[in-house]
C-alpha cells in the first residue's frame, strides 16, 4: 500500500491494474511509454503501436519534439521494459504529424 498523500499518475495505475490481464498489453504498453515520457513529453508524443521488430511506433507534433523523443529513445525504452516487465520495446520509430 502507497503511503498517504503519495500522488500516481493515470498511467501508473493503468499499468499496475492491467498487468497480467490477458488481452490488455497493447493499453498497459500505451500507459508504461506515457508513464515513461513524463507528462509533459507524454502532452507531445503517443506511441500508436509496435512493429513485428519490437519498435514502439511514436507521433508527435513537430521536428522539434521528434528529436527529443528520439535522442531518449534508450531511455524510454528502458523505462518502459522495466515498467511492463520484461522487453517489450526494442527501439522507436518517430514519426511526425501534419503541423498544425
């Protein structure tokens, strides 16, 4: 149990209730990158899905937010392994949106 006043993120409750539930990786993986990126990058970039390679496919808004996604793509993928539990994420593939 979490000592009182202690404040979780969405994300991490997300991950921590669909852990082992059969069927809900691909919504506890969503929940482990936003958790992974913090909130405000997790605000900039979403990870859509996962190649068949193991590469979390990630869309942000501008070149700008894609650089920095991409220069903590170890990072990242190493906060969302230890979060899920075993390797999930063997990379990112960044992509871009239509700029608004």
């Amino acid at each position: 149990m979490k000592p009182r006043g202690h404040r979780r993120t969405l994300a991490s409750t997300l991950v921590d209730t669909l852990a082992g539930i059969p069927g809900a990786e691909p919504v506890a993986l969503r929940a482990a990158f936003a958790e992974a990126c913090g909130p405000r990058l997790a605000r900039e970039a979403s990870m859509r899905g996962v190649t068949r390679e193991g590469r979390l496919l990630v869309v942000v808004r501008t070149q700008a937010w894609a650089a920095q996604v991409t220069a903590l793509a170890g990072a990242l993928c190493e906060r969302v392994n230890a979060r899920m539990g075993h390797t999930v994420a063997r990379g990112l593939d960044v992509h871009v949106t239509a700029e608004r």
